[in-house]
C-alpha cells in the first residue's frame, strides 16, 4: 500500500516569493495535516484538513493556507516568503476520528534565499 | 513549560544495552499517546501507540501514567539499528486533533 507522498522533495524561492507544496494521503484516509520543522525547533502543527473542510490551525502567520480537493490530496501554500519559513515541511494522514494515528510524508524541504 | 517535554540526550549505549526514554505532558485532556522515530532528515515513523495498560512490541515497551501524566518507552537489546531520535508525542484529540511532540530524545547506540 502506498504512503502518504509529498512534491517536491526539495524548493528553493527567494524572499518574497510564494511556495506551494503538495500531499496524497494514504488512500482511504480522508485527514491531511500539515507540520513544520525548522531547523533545531521540534515539529510545530501547522493545518489540518477533513472532507475538504480546514478544521484547525496552528499558530502561524495567514500567508500559511491551504486547501483539501475531493480526492482528498491538499495543497500547502505559503505567500511572502521569509527566510525563516525554511523548513522541512511534513505531511500526514490519518481516518476520520480525531486522535487517530498520523502517518508522515517524506516531506518538502522548503529553503528561501 | 512545554507542551511536552523530553530529555533531549543524547543517550549513548552499548549493543544490548537497555535504555529507557520518558516524557511528560502538561495537557490532562490529551486523549491520544505515541512515540515515532525519525531519523536523521527523514520523516517520522510510527513507532508504537501508548495506552494506559501499558503495550509491548517486541523489544519496546511503553507506559502510561495518566494520573502523573507521564509516557516512557523502554528499549531492551539495543541494536545499531536503533539509533534515532525518539519523539513523545500526545493528541488532545476532538476539535483540536493536532500533534503535539516534544524534542525529542537522540539515541546513539556504539558496537
């Protein structure tokens, strides 16, 4: 069964230009959750979408969106890039209920200039 | 005080050795308990959920102490294999249902 996949595997933007990172969840697993991990700092949560709906967001600036298709693939947008916004940033699904488990992506690891 | 907190190591043991890892969480409503690996640039992997009766897979065992609101996870037999970094991580579950992980505990296992 295939994982959870991430695209690109690696983005370098300048400041000031806008990312955009993608993810496919495990089939069947209608949750998308995205994570950030920046250099030296654990993982901070950043999103979380079910049924095409955001149902939470971390504690990040709103040029971090995104968005949940019908087949349940999301995107991660990231608008005026800042040199701190380079990270690696995790995907991960899960079932339905809350609390489930989350399973990661390889990740996209973002580097601004 | 963090969310959830960790010894960050790093725990340096010989093969075979055991070694034990524990966590506390500040949270009461957390709902949901896990301890992932992640190696080095890479993802984190599953490493086994926690619940409060306590669960054994293979060579690792984890604990759940609600009422002190404390995790561990026991390694017994270390292998190479082992070396990684060691996140406690909890879910308040319901509206929330975010991660939330600690820094996690480096594991150097020698020959």
């Amino acid at each position: 069964e295939a994982g959870v996949t991430q695209s690109p595997t690696h983005l370098i933007k300048t400041r000031g230009q806008q990312a955009t990172l993608r993810c496919s969840p495990i089939s069947g697993h209608t949750s998308v959750y995205w994570y950030q991990q920046a250099l030296g700092l654990g993982l901070q949560f950043l999103l979380w979408y079910d049924e095409g709906e955001e149902r939470n967001r971390g504690n990040f600036p709103p040029r971090f969106s995104g968005r949940q298709f019908p087949n349940y693939s999301s995107e991660l947008n990231v608008n005026a890039l800042e040199l701190e916004d380079s990270a690696l940033y995790l995907c991960a699904s899960s079932l339905a209920p809350a609390g489930a488990v989350q399973f990661f992506g390889p990740g996209t690891r973002l580097t601004v200039l | 005080r963090k969310e959830v907190e960790q010894d960050p190591g790093p725990f340096n043991v010989p093969e075979g050795a055991t070694v034990a890892f524990n966590c506390t969480y500040s949270n009461s409503a957390s709902q949901s308990f896990f301890w992932y690996r992640q190696d080095c640039r890479k993802e984190p992997k599953l490493l086994m959920s926690v619940y409060s009766s306590g669960n054994e897979d293979g060579r690792f065992t984890a604990q759940l102490n609600r009422a002190s609101q404390y995790i561990s996870l026991l390694i017994r037999d270390s292998k190479l294999s082992d070396s990684a970094t060691y996140l406690c991580v909890v879910n308040v579950g319901g509206a929330t249902n975010k991660l939330i992980f600690g820094t996690g505990t480096l594991l150097a296992v020698q020959p």
